[in-house]
C-alpha cells in the first residue's frame, strides 16, 4: 500500500460513514411518510383522567364519534381516574407516540406541577393538539350579601380582611384556583372553605353560610335564573352569550382571567404529519354547529386552535398557576 492510499483510507472510511448516516436518516424519514399518510388506520382510543359525565369526558366522546365517522375506524373513549388526574395522564405520557393514543385533560393538568410530585413532566412530555373548549367560571353570591359589583367585593375584603368567605369544590380545583388568583391580583384577604364538589357548596351559599363562590356558567345558571345567585363578574376577558349583561372581573381588576378549559393531547413527540391531520380534524369538529351547541350547554366555548397555539397557552398556563399555588402556599396536604 503506498503513503498516498494510508493517508487518505481514513478519510474514505468517514465520508463513507456520513454518507451512510444520511441516507438512513433519509429512509427513515422516508419510511414515516406513507405511515403519517396512512393515519389512522386502527382505532384511537382517548384517556380521559377523570370520571364519566364531566366536561372532558363529554367532549372526549364527541370528538371519538367524530373522528369515528370521519376516519372510519374506531374511537373510544378510555376513563383512567385518580390521583387528581394524574394516573390517567401518566398513560398518555408513556403511550407510543404515534397517534393512537391521546388524553383530555383539564385545568387540573396546569395545576397539578405546583401541587403534587408528577411522574412526567408537564411541559414536555406532551404535544399538545389543540385546546378544544373554554370554560368561563362567574363569580356570585346570595342576593342578601351586601356587594352589587367586584368593586364592592374587593373594597368589603380589604376593609375586613378575612371576613368575607367563599366556598370551592376542593383544594386545588378550578373555582378554588380562580378565588386564589383574584387574591393574589387584588391583594384581598378571604377566608376558603372547601367542600366535595360544587353542589355539596350551594346550600351554604343560598342561605349566607358563606358569602361568594367562583363556579362554572353551567353549575350556576339555573340559580341565577331562579334568583338563589346574584353574579357579580365573569373570569372570562369576554362577555358571555348567556349572561350578556354580566361584565368581565378583568374590566375591575386589569389581566385577570380563569377558564377551566378542555386540551386534547398525546405523548411527546408524535410525528408532525399526524398532529397536522389530528388538529385540522379537531378545528373543522369543533365548527360543526351540533358541537357548538352541545360545548355550549356545558357551560363553555370552542376553541380549535393550532398546535402551536395550544402548546404556547398550557405553557402560560404553567406559568401561572405555579405562581398562584406558591402565593396561596397551597401543598398536597392541604
């Protein structure tokens, strides 16, 4: 062998080496092409983290019957309950990332991180389709309590601090979370007294046992109707088309905002091509007027965004959450 081919055989070896890697990139990006165009050709199934007949649920299974009788395969809806949602989620994240899998989750999903020690990680362990609806909460009390406005309530709260109550479904749960922020934004002392779920709360508050309570449009309207609630404000930035009249807390305290929304996702990294397919199906459902009115009898609002959109909200839901768990000093054992 002469010095010419010595020098140069190492060389040969790594340009062969790169070219080899390349080409197999390129066969497998190849290779991912006709699966991605294929999609779905065998059932989905959605893990829902929490009981039957919740908002997440519902929406679940209309989006099951709709990619059903779009896709033609079968879409079903899996209820993986515990552990304030995590058990359920905990199957989306270590699921294959191939589409087949996917969750609904809730406000609870932003709230967990700051509260309880997760086996994944919220941010990254998930791509994120599209946030399919929003849930406004209202503010209200009894028609006896003595506020007619939020201006009122935060002037009462800063006057007495800790003489005005409010009542939640749970610690850590949307209308209690909802209440911790309006604390933290408006620097109010209030007094929380928690119960097993919204209902359980109604008595108390009718009959001024506790004086106000964030709950969701769907929970509350039949007793603001039926005059047992006064509304003093939406948490939503927008009015709301059954309380058109009801001014957003946002207009009184400028940035606030909190909606119990509903996300479909799967695990991390779920191929492009397929999450481009999944969220164009969830934003043409999601326009469909029999959705629309079936979101709406839950109290919410469609949403349909892009992924994009959908990851950069959670991600500054997240954000906020975390800093209104840590300003209440809210932990597992709470």
């Amino acid at each position: 062998m002469t010095l010419f081919q010595r020098s140069t055989a190492p060389a040969y070896c790594l340009h062969a080496a790169v070219a080899c890697a390349v080409l197999s990139a390129v066969s497998l990006f190849s290779a991912s092409l006709p699966a991605a165009a294929a999609y779905p050709e065998r059932p989905i199934r959605i893990i829902v983290p929490f009981p039957p007949g919740g908002a997440s649920d519902v929406v679940a299974r209309m989006f099951a019957d709709k990619f059903a009788q779009t896709w033609g395969v079968t879409a079903v809806v899996d209820n993986r309950t515990g552990a304030s949602g995590i058990i359920g989620t905990d199957i989306v994240a270590k699921a294959p990332a191939d589409g087949y899998t996917l969750g609904m989750v809730a406000l609870s999903f932003a709230i967990n991180p700051a509260i309880h020690k997760l086996p994944y990680d919220s941010d990254r362990d998930f791509t994120f389709v599209t946030i399919a609806a929003s849930n406004p909460l209202v503010l209200v009390t009894n028609p006896q309590f003595p506020v007619k406005s939020v201006k009122e309530l935060i002037d009462l709260a800063k006057s007495k601090p800790d003489s005005v109550s409010f009542a939640s479904s749970g610690t850590g749960t949307s209308p209690h979370m909802s209440a911790e922020l309006f604390k933290l934004m408006t620097g109010v002392k209030m007094l929380h007294v928690p119960y097993k779920g919204s209902t359980a709360a109604h008595p108390d508050l009718f009959a001024g046992r506790v004086n106000v309570m964030f709950d969701t449009l769907i929970a509350t309207l039949p007793h603001i109707k039926g005059g047992r609630l006064k509304t003093l404000g939406i948490t939503s930035k927008t009015r709301s088309t059954e309380l058109p009249d009801l001014a957003p807390i946002a207009d009184t305290v400028p940035g606030y905002e909190s909606t119990s929304w509903v996300v479909l996702m799967g695990p991390a990294k779920i191929p492009a091509p397929v999450v481009e397919k999944l969220n164009a199906e969830s934003v043409r459902l999601l326009a469909l007027p029999d959705v629309k009115e079936r979101v709406a009898r839950l109290g919410g609002v469609p949403v349909g965004n892009s992924a994009a959109e959908a990851r950069k909200f959670i991600h500054a839901e997240l954000a906020k959450w975390t800093k209104t768990v840590k300003a209440a000093g809210i932990t597992s054992g709470n």
